[in-house]
C-alpha cells in the first residue's frame, strides 16, 4: 500500500470550488487521500448554505479523518515551539503537520511556507491567476 497522502484545507477549498486541478489531484490520488480533523473544521466554518454542508458531509465520509491524538498535540507543540518566531506558524497547521508525522502521512498543500518543518515540501500544482484577457489586452 502507498503512503497517505494528507490533503492541507487550501486543496479541499479549491476542490469544493471545482477547481479542475485539484478535481484532477483527488482523482490522480484517490486510493491514498485523507484529512486532518483540522481540515474538517476549517471547512466547516466556510460552510455557507445546507447545500455545501451536504457536498461537504459526502466528501470527509468518502476518505479517512485522523484525529488529532495527545501525541499529536505534544507534536504540534514542538512545530510551534521551533518555527512560530522564524515562520509564525499558528495552532491549526501545527496540528496539520503533527498529524502527518505521527500518521506518515504525506502533506499535499498550496501554502508550502506554513509548513517550514518539511524541508523540500512542494505544492501538487501551481494556482493559475485567472486574468481577463480584455485587460490584458488592452495594456
């Protein structure tokens, strides 16, 4: 079996949005997916309409949630002990990278720079800005 691959909340953002992208990452990576607890909360703060909560409730009951343990926590604790002066790491992606290490699981995210405790850390793929070309056209 492949390792874990860990899905940070900017990813499940996008692919709640429909995001092609990320759409394609879930689908490139399907056997191996799950969230932190994290996430599912994070989620749950931007639901806005009975309709996302359903899309929403569907998507973490597809692929596992690892809760957050005591080992987790103390972990988490580390991470911010070491980089919240260097890099300002807060509690939530603390507790996402804690998760990942007590778990061996691998962090697929977008924002690599919240997550300085992963040397060599790389997005799955790259955001497009989406520009309108009428204004680009028109410089």
């Amino acid at each position: 079996m492949s390792r874990r691959i860990l899905v940070d909340t900017d990813i499940v953002i996008d692919f709640l949005r429909g995001d092609q992208q990320a759409i394609s990452h879930f689908k490139a990576e399907l056997d191996s997916l799950c969230f932190s607890a994290i996430t599912v909360a994070e989620i749950y703060t931007g639901i806005q309409s009975k309709k996302e909560e359903t899309e929403v409730e569907r998507l973490f009951s597809i692929f596992p949630v690892i809760a957050v343990t005591g080992e987790t926590a103390r972990e988490a604790g580390r991470f911010i002990k070491l980089y919240r002066p260097s890099h300002s790491v807060e509690i939530p992606d603390a507790l996402i990278a804690a998760t990942c290490l007590v778990s061996d699981s691998q962090l697929h995210t977008l924002n690599v720079k919240h997550y300085p405790m992963f040397n060599g850390l790389k997005p799955p793929y790259k955001k497009h800005n989406k520009t309108n070309a009428l204004d680009s056209s028109s410089r």
